[in-house]
C-alpha cells in the first residue's frame, strides 16, 4: 500500500477516514481491525444501494448490486490514521444496466449524510431502512474506541467534511430517535418506571405498565434525574412512532409520579403464561365430546376427502 496520499482517482468518489485517538499508533492499524472496518464498510454501502434499488430485504446482494457498490482501500497514511477509500468508478456504474446508473455513488452519498445526521444527532436520510441502519450502528462499533474518526473526500463530484464521536453517535444509532417517523401526536403523556438514562445524549428509557419500553428525550441534569432513576415517572410532551411501532416521546416534563391510587394496573392486561390461560379449562370426559352434532355423513365423507387431497 501506498505510504503517502494515492490522491482522488478520476471519475471515482474518494473517501478519507481519519482515526484519532484509538489504541494503536498513528499511521499503523492491525490487520483484525481493518478487516472489520473494511467488511463493515462495504455491508453499509451494499445495503443502503440495495434499498435504493427497492431490494432492502434480507438475503443475498445480488451481483450487480455488489459491482456497483464496490470498495477499495487504496492508501493507509499517518498522521492520525488515514484510509483512504475509493468508490466504483462514474464509467462502471454506467454500463450496469440492471441498476439506476450511479447507485454506487449514491449509496456513498447516502452514507455520508447518515454520517453528518449522527453527529448531529439529527434523523437520518430516508433510504436507511431497517437493513441499512443495522449496518450502520454497526459500522460506528468498528470505530468504537477511537476518540474521533473524520470522514472527508469527493463523493460524486461533491466534496465534504465532517467529524464525529463514535460512541457519542453509536449509542445514538442504537436509540429509536433516529429511527424513521410514522405517526406524530401533537401531546401525550405516559407513566411507567424510569429504568435507563443517559446523560451524554438525553435519552431515557422507561417501562409503562403493559412492560414496553418507550425512549424519552429530556434535558434533565444529573441531580434532577438522580432522584428519579428506578421511580415511576410521568413523562409529557410531542409523541411519535417509529416505522416498528416503537413510542418515544419529545418530553417537556419529566416528572414524579405515584400513580392513581388504589389503580392495580396489572388488572388491564390478561396473563399469557401456561398456567393462567389454562388455570379454568375443563378436562375432556371423552373424545367423543369433541363430536360434532348434526352432521351428514355426506359431509363427513368430503371432509375426509379433503384432508386425504394431495397439496
């Protein structure tokens, strides 16, 4: 590999991650390590194509998809830790006639601007779906012990640069803020036991009376939530539901709550353990209680008929 800058290649994007701060010398990288930013690296870019080409499901990238969302390490610089990376070239994407000309680049595009959202902690493009932003939290994992990674270079003609926090942004990934909003209440309020917080991104988690978890935003400080932590709580403010249904709520008040009394809300909410659902269930006398009255025998025989029908 080139010791010093390979530069931009014509007609090819060109991407720089700059690693600060992680447990290895600047300019050198161990293998183990490149070969998981490497393959996570290219998993993202593959998935956010393959949602842009409609084919966000799981299973196997087909062939043209992965030609044109293509990778290659081209240079490994000091100062800090630089790879460099370069995308399909403009000419390649061209001649892939089963995909939209320039999904390689767009892809790269895509991901960089999920990159800028997590830094901002802001919602990421709409063609990360589901696939796509499991890739990408775990493409910031790879990342995860380095102070800083910057992300700079040319992307279809357009160059950029950004920084950003690995564990600041992962565990924002891994939160359901990020996640693509269905339905937005204009207020709510909700109750439950406040179980999770973290301070550094604003994210709060608690479990409502039917045991599901619901993400809070708040901008409580340290001493304003430490008494709360493991109490129940009322939160209140703007809701919304992710593409899976998941509540999260844009909290204005995240306070005390006891609940209405002599309320046993476990009372709402039938039990689905074995014991319960079986608890009042009578035992069969005989199979022959299980017959049905008042059938015809011609029903019988095309009853019997069917079941006896090849699939």
């Amino acid at each position: 590999m080139a010791e010093s800058g390979a530069g931009e290649r014509p007609g090819r994007s060109h991407l720089e991650f700059v690693v600060r701060g992680a447990p290895f010398p600047d300019g050198e990288i161990p293998l183990h390590r490149l070969a998981l930013i490497a393959e996570r690296t290219q998993a993202v870019v593959q998935r956010l194509a393959r949602s842009l080409t409609d084919r966000g499901t799981r299973g196997r990238t087909p062939q043209f998809i992965e030609a044109a969302a293509e990778l290659r390490l081209i240079a490994i610089r000091a100062g800090s830790t630089v790879l460099e990376i370069a995308g399909p070239s403009f000419q390649a994407e061209l001649d892939l006639g089963e995909v939209p000309a320039g999904v390689g680049t767009q892809a790269l595009a895509t991901l960089i601007g999920g990159v800028e959202a997590a830094a901002a902690q802001s919602a990421l493009p709409d063609a990360f779906d589901e696939l796509s932003r499991e890739a990408f939290v775990e493409w910031f994992r790879a990342f995860e012990d380095a102070e800083e990674v910057g992300v700079r270079g040319t992307v279809g003609g357009t160059s950029f640069e950004t920084n950003m926090v690995p564990r600041g942004a992962g565990v924002y990934l891994g939160s359901a803020a990020i996640l693509k909003e269905r339905t937005v209440d204009a207020a709510r309020s909700v109750e439950g036991i406040l179980y999770a917080v973290n301070l550094h991104t604003g994210l709060f988690r608690l479990q409502d009376d039917a045991g599901l978890s619901i993400t809070v935003s708040s901008s409580l400080s340290p001493d304003e939530a430490a008494p709360l932590l493991g109490k129940r709580v009322r939160a209140s403010g703007s809701a919304r539901r992710d593409a899976t249904g998941h509540l999260s709520i844009d909290a204005v008040a995240l306070v005390s709550s006891e609940g209405i009394p002599g309320l046993d809300a476990s009372k709402f909410f039938a039990r689905t353990d074995l014991d319960s659902l079986v608890a009042n269930v009578t035992p069969l006398e005989s199979v022959g209680s299980l017959a049905l009255e008042d059938v015809t025998e011609d029903e019988a025989e095309a009853f019997r008929s069917a079941l006896e029908r090849p699939a």
